[in-house]
C-alpha cells in the first residue's frame, strides 16, 4: 500500500499506475457505497461489482507493499526497520483518525453499513492508533484504516523472509513464516492482523522472481483478468489467497512493463496511500448533498490527499528513509 522511494528515478511508473488503479477502485467502491448502492441484498448490479472489487484492489495492494518493502527489509535491521515502518506509517494514520473524528458527526447521510451507528470509544481510536483496530473500531472512525494495522504487523516478517536468496528458498520461508503468523494471531494475544501476512510475504517472495521480460505486458493482462474475477468470490479469508495469487500474477507483469516515470504519474502514485487513508468521511459527509456532493466530495478528498502528501507523508517517507541509513550503517559499523 505504500511505497518507499518517493523521487520519480526512483519509482516504477507501472507499479505507480497500480496504486492509482487500485486506490480509484477503493474510493469508487465507497461513493457507490454511501449513496446506498452496491451493498443491498437482491440480484448484482454493476455498483455491486465496483464496490466487492474494493477487496481484490486491498489484496494488490498488499502484494505491492510486500514487493516494494522487500529490497528496504533485507538491508535494515529488525529494530531500526520496525521503527522505519512506523514512521512511515503513523503520520498519516493520525491525520485520518484526526478527520475521521471531526467528520463523524455530520455523516448522517451515509447509507453505507461502513457507516457505523454505534457509539465513539476511546479504546477503538487508541487501536487504530497503535495498529491494533478491527474492522468494528474502524467503522466508527475511518473503515479503510483496519488494513493499515495489518500491514504494519505483516511487515515485521519480511526481513527474515527477504535475506533468503533465491525464489524457492524465499517461497519456502514464506510458507513457513505464513503459518506461524496465522498460528500464534489465532491462539495468543497477539495482533490478528498477522493473518494477512501471507498477502504481503507473497510480493516479498514475488520480487525474486526473474522479469516477465517481453512476456510483461501479456502476464499484467491475464493477471487484470483474473484480479477483476475475484470479485465473485465469497468474501470470506480462503477467497483472499485466491486474489493475492492474482495480484502477484497483475504487479509480476507490471514491474516488467517499461511506463515512462512522469511527473504526473508519479504524483498521482504518491498520494494514493493518502487518499486511501482519509478519502472515506469526507466522501461520508458529502452524501448529504446527493450525487453532485459525492462527486465534489471525490474532488476534494484528492485535493487533502495531495496536500497530506506533501505536508505529511513526504516528510515521513523522508525520515524513515533516515532511519534505514542509520540503521545499516550501524550494522556495517
């Protein structure tokens, strides 16, 4: 979900184009879902497709994390990373909440079961604070924030998994990491979002794999295909492996995929972890005023998306970035 270079030589423009891809579906997804489309019971319609694809579009953008965090986890240091990661992170998690929390009350409107009536608690904003939240805490403040925790806790096993050279090695730790992962999040006192980390250690493991090469552009094509048929899946935790495996298939042929890095491009990648993070309440509160609130709503959920990034999350990204180094250095030291 996000990404760690932040200068465009830096970035793959074709990954960019994934997360603006999969952070459109998401934002989508939610207009249809406040305005009272897509989630009732009765036969699908295509809103009902735009909103169930918001999983799928999660799932890619889980692999992405795993794929991009592989090259910074092998070279840092357990502890230096952790912190690098929550850095990276916590700045923009504590705007949303923030927005989130002053927005609540005027989301009347919001036809969405996302939009949850029950009462605010201190200990669910704690949560979501400290990358604990479920689903339920983050319904009552901003719902996309439940997957942030998730990934955060994930990440921690990418290092191990990303020192291990070569595909079949790298797979077979993965595995080994996935199990114990969902194993002690499902037994003890542990965050439960570790039951992701097979979704995020998948583009770890994806990112040793040799180049699609010429083949890119034809992999990336069957991969849409197949990520765009998940949404018939059930969506249940088993139908997840399901759309990660298509995922890594979307994000193994884009990475070969030559997309110039323009400026535009690469603006616009940059602030899709922003706008996934803090697009819901206004998009909430901009239901009252129907179908053109919701459009202008989409419009000025971009517009905080890019000032957060440029006054938040870019000096985030910055900073974590300072940590890595400082983190090696003391491991070549």
């Amino acid at each position: 979900m996000t990404e760690e270079r932040n200068t465009r030589e830096a970035r793959i423009g074709s990954l960019d184009l994934l997360r603006i891809g999969a952070a459109g579906v998401v934002v989508c997804g939610h207009a249809l879902a406040v305005a009272g489309l897509g989630e009732a019971p009765g036969p699908k319609t295509w809103a009902h497709w735009v909103v169930l694809a918001g999983q799928p579009a999660v799932d890619l953008f889980f692999v992405l994390s795993g794929f991009v965090l592989a090259q910074a986890a092998s070279s840092s240091l357990l502890g230096r990373y952790l912190v690098s990661r929550a850095v990276r992170l916590w700045p923009v998690v504590a705007v949303a909440i923030l927005l989130g929390l002053l927005l609540r009350p005027f989301e009347g409107a919001c036809r969405s079961y996302l939009c949850s009536t029950d009462g605010l608690s201190a200990g669910a904003v704690a949560r979501l604070a400290l990358f604990l939240g479920s689903l339920d805490d983050a319904r009552t403040v901003v719902p996309p924030l439940w997957s942030i925790g998730p990934e955060f806790w994930s990440s921690i096993l990418a290092p191990a998994v990303a020192e291990a050279s070569g595909l079949g090695r790298r797979a077979a730790l993965a595995l080994a990491a996935s199990v114990a992962a969902i194993g002690i999040a499902m037994i003890g006192p542990w965050p439960s979002g570790l039951i992701c980390a097979p979704f995020l250690l998948s583009g770890v493991v994806l990112a040793a794999a040799p180049p699609a090469g010429r083949r890119g552009g034809m992999v990336l094509l069957l991969g849409l295909l197949a990520l765009c048929a998940c949404v018939r899946l059930e969506e249940i935790y088993v139908g997840r492996f399901v759309s990660s495996a298509a995922a890594c298939v979307v994000v193994w042929g884009a990475a070969s995929v030559g997309v110039r890095p323009r400026n535009w491009i690469s603006a616009a990648g940059r602030i899709s972890f922003p706008l996934y993070a803090i697009h819901f309440p206004i998009i909430a509160v901009s239901a009252t005023w129907g179908w053109s609130g919701i459009a202008l709503g989409i419009v000025c959920a971009i517009a905080v998306a890019a000032f957060v990034e440029r006054f938040v999350d870019a000096p985030a990204v910055a900073l974590a970035r300072r940590v890595r180094r400082a983190g090696l250095r003391l491991q070549q030291a």
